[in-house]
C-alpha cells in the first residue's frame, strides 16, 4: 500500500508540476491545463465551468496518476523484472501512450516534451517507488 501511495503522489506532483511549468512557459494557462484534463470526462463544456472544472481536472489528473502505479504495482508483484530492473521498465512505462484525449495537430517539439517529462515525473517515479517500498 505504501508503494502505491508514495508512488502515485510523487508522479501526480511531479508530472502535474512539470507540466504547469513547461506549458505555462509556452503560454498556457494553469486553469486552462486542468480545465483541458476535465474535458476528459466533460468534454469541451469543461472549458466553461471556472474554477470547479479546474479543480476536477487536478482530482482527475491525481486519480490517474494514482491508478498508474496501482496498475504497476500490481503487475510487479508477478513480473518481478519490473522491480529489478525498475529504471530501464520505469522509462518504459513513462512513454507508453496512456490518454485517448483530443487529437492536435501533431508537433515535434511538444512529443518530445510530453515523452520526456513522462519518463521523468511519471515512469520513474513509479518505478522506483514500487522498488523502494516493495517487499
């Protein structure tokens, strides 16, 4: 439980934070970003809902993050590599494509972003978390 909980709260901060801070670099907005994580389950409306669609997608965006590394934990209790060999499958699990979000048109700069701060603020953390607190 204590794998879960750790590793699920380093990734939500750390991918949250990294995302306000790079796209808040590129000119979006902290509201609109969690506004955009809501419309998720909203749809375009969320953009619309103020402050408490915003708030909804921080809950969202914790929950998922949360369910990241449920899901990994429980895969690491019967694939023991995933313990053992946590940076190479924590990078792995960082890039795999998990939001069936809104399509944009594609952009270099902005994949290699998104890749990049998954790997670092999402796959790891959970990886090494679930390593760390595992027994």
């Amino acid at each position: 439980m204590l794998a879960v909980l750790s590793a699920g709260f380093a990734c939500g901060v750390l991918d949250i934070t990294a995302a306000l801070v790079v796209y808040g670099y590129l000119g979006a907005k902290p509201m609109r970003l969690l506004q955009g994580i809501a419309s998720g389950l909203l749809g375009p409306k969320a953009f619309d809902g103020g402050l408490a669609t915003a708030l909804l997608g921080l809950l969202c965006h914790f929950f998922i993050a949360f369910g990241a590394a449920a899901v990994y934990f429980v895969a690491s209790r019967s694939i023991r590599v995933l313990v053992e060999q946590a940076v190479v499958f924590g990078v792995l699990y960082g890039v795999l494509p998990l939001s069936a979000a809104a399509k944009r048109p594609f952009s270099m700069k902005l994949m290699i972003i998104g890749v990049v701060i998954h790997i670092f603020c999402v796959g790891l953390p959970i990886s090494l978390s679930v390593r760390r607190f595992s027994k």
